[in-house]
C-alpha cells in the first residue's frame, strides 16, 4: 500500500468512526422510535464500514 492510500484509509477510518459515534449518540436522545431504530441501523452499517477499511490495513 502507497503512502496516499494509507493516509485516505487512516482518513476514511477517522470519518467512519466520527459517523458511529454520531449516529449513537443521536439514537440515545431520540425519543422517536422509529427514528431511534433508523439511527442504530445507521451506526451498525458505518460499523461495518469501520471494519472493512480496517480490514485493509
């Protein structure tokens, strides 16, 4: 892996978690559950997206 993909994987991890944090931070306060739901679904995808850039490295 070159130098520039290895910082735009370290920059797509950094955006991911960002976005996992976000997203449950948002379900907690939501009193909507139908939104609440969205946004767990929402953080469990950007989950998995953290895990496959991870996967790269």
């Amino acid at each position: 892996m070159t130098g520039k993909e290895l910082l735009y994987v370290e920059d797509a991890l950094g955006h991911e978690c960002f976005m996992k944090t976000c997203t449950k931070h948002t379900a907690s306060q939501l009193q909507d559950a139908a939104l609440s739901q969205y946004m767990t679904e929402l953080e469990q995808k950007h989950t998995e997206l953290f895990n496959k850039f991870l996967g790269l490295l």
